[in-house]
C-alpha cells in the first residue's frame, strides 16, 4: 500500500498504523532534527498531494480485517494538514470503523485557517510540536516557510486548544545548548501554560537527524527540564515496548520493514520493537536489503541504522 505504513511501535501511541498523505519530503518546516530527513519540497500550499479516494480503498481493504490497532496516526513524510482533503479522510474512517482511535501529528503552522481546524477538531488526539519561543531560536530549529513565526504558532495553538475538545499531547524536542537555556525554558514554560495542553511530550534525538551537528539531550538535563516545566503535565518520551500484536508472515516482512525504513532510519533494535519481528528473521532480511543495494547504513552514537538508499516507486 502506498500511503499506509506500518502499523509500528510508537513510542507515544502504542502500536499505531500510520497514514502518509504527502509526497516526500513535504512540509512548512525543515526542521534540523527530523528524522524524516531534509524538506525538499518547503511549501503552505494546501492541495491534494495524495489521491484522496486511493487512501480511503486503502483504508478500506486494510480496516475491513479488524487489525489490533492502538491508534490511527496521520503522519509521514511531511505535515499532514497540507493534504485538502484530511477531513475527508478523517471522516471515513470514523463513520466506517469507529471503534479506532485517530491521532494527527502537526506543526501547527496552519492552525490559523479555518478550514484546517474544522478539518481535524473529531479526531482523539493532536499532537503538535512547539520547539522554541524566542524568535532567533525557533527560526533556526525548524528553519520554516516565510511568514511563519514563534509568535503566530503560539497563538494558533493558544486559540485552538479553545475550539478543540480532545487531548493535546504538545511535544517539545530538544536541543542541547539551543533550546535548554534557563531563559529558553522560562519562555517555553509561559508559552505552555498559555496554551494549557493535557500533556508535554519531551522529545530527544533518537535517530539521525537532518543536520548532522545535532545531538541528543543527556538523560539527566530531560529530568531536569521536566521538573522545571511542572506543574504542568510533562512526559519524557522513551524507546517503544516490544509489540507481539503485529503478525509476522513471510510474504508480508520485506514490505513492513521498507515501509518503516523509507520514512526513517531505524536500528535492528528499532526495527525489531516496531515490527514485532524477532532479531534473527531481522538479520536476514536486512542482509538481503543490503546486498540487493536497496539499504544503506549510517554510523550513530546508537548504533547502526538503516535507511532506504533509493525512494521506492
């Protein structure tokens, strides 16, 4: 299926299909830690990037055999609500399977239109990112279209957590020595507690991210930053449990592991909690990948990953 992906381990979500309405890269930032990889297409054209009936067949076909699913996840490739039609699809999915949850990860940028807001105000769960206040900072963290500012997305968000009835999981992903400064997080904190989300997802790199010089917080400044944010509801964000929900058939592996590896670079381990697919069979299948030139490798602190070396058609 070209625009499903999954359903992988989220470490937010628990075991979450994944729906990419985007071609890559598409998106209003090019944030310098997404793993995704460069924007290659920086853009706030709101069109149907994807054919929305394509999706909804998709959807049909894979929702028909009633999977163990956690949640439904709008991401990918880039910042869904640019696709016109996610309320289309949105709406599909709850009149014909409602027993799933439905989550959508943003930036936020577009939340000042009103047709993007009425577009996702049923859903469960929105999850968008706030990395900075100050206006220096935030420009060079997610590096986005011009126009957008740390200002304007405040106050979308401020003014959306006013129309919207479900949860708002706001995720914060830091920087070492970029946006953990004192005066940094007094800034974020006044920023938060204006917005008044359920919960703040501090997020950490956990795989390669777009600019190379970016590191990963140190597990003791993230306590510190959590302690420092209270008494607002703060989460750190882990790695995900191993999932035994997911069905592991043969025919089907090779096809799971491409669709986590194109839409970012995973360890065996990664792959492993979230494909439910037990290290040796892994092994193999990687070997295969690399050997058949269709995998390549990257060094990190972490370990090796793995990322697809040639976009799949």
């Amino acid at each position: 299926m070209k625009n499903l992906f999954g359903p992988v381990a989220s470490r937010r979500l628990g075991l979450s299909l994944g729906i990419d309405l985007l071609q890559y890269k598409t998106c209003t930032m090019n944030c310098i830690y997404c793993e995704c990889g460069e924007t290659t297409h920086l853009t706030s054209d709101i069109r149907e990037y994807v054919p929305t009936n394509e999706v909804i067949s998709e959807l049909n076909e894979y929702l028909s055999k009633g999977p163990d699913l956690d949640i439904i996840t709008f991401s990918g490739s880039g910042e869904p609500t640019l696709h016109s039609k996610i309320g289309e699809i949105i709406n599909f999915i709850q009149t014909n399977f409602p027993r799933y949850k439905i989550s959508v990860l943003t930036n936020g940028t577009l939340l000042s239109l009103e047709n993007v807001r009425r577009s996702i105000l049923n859903v469960d769960i929105i999850i968008p990112s706030l990395d900075a206040v100050s206006e220096e900072i935030f420009q060079k963290i997610v590096r986005p279209i011009h126009g957008i500012t740390a200002k304007k997305s405040i106050q979308n968000l401020i003014e959306f957590r006013k129309e919207y009835k479900g949860k708002i999981y706001l995720e914060i992903f830091m920087i070492p020595d970029i946006n953990d400064t004192e005066s940094e997080l007094e800034k974020i904190k006044d920023a938060c507690l204006n917005i008044n989300p359920d919960k703040i997802q501090l997020n950490n790199l956990d795989r390669p991210g777009t600019e190379e010089w970016v590191k990963a917080e140190t597990e003791k400044k993230l306590n510190y930053i959590s302690t420092f944010l209270e008494p607002l509801n703060v989460e750190i964000i882990g790695k995900p449990k191993y999932n035994k929900k997911i069905i592991n058939k043969k025919n089907i592996i090779i096809k799971n592991i491409l669709s986590i590896i194109e839409r970012r670079p995973s360890t065996i381990e990664d792959l492993s909690l979230t494909s439910g697919i037990k290290t040796p069979k892994l092994i193999k299948v990687i070997d295969y990948l690399l050997k058949n030139n269709i995998i390549e490798t990257k060094d990190q602190d972490r370990g090796i990953f793995y990322k697809l070396k040639e976009k799949i058609k």
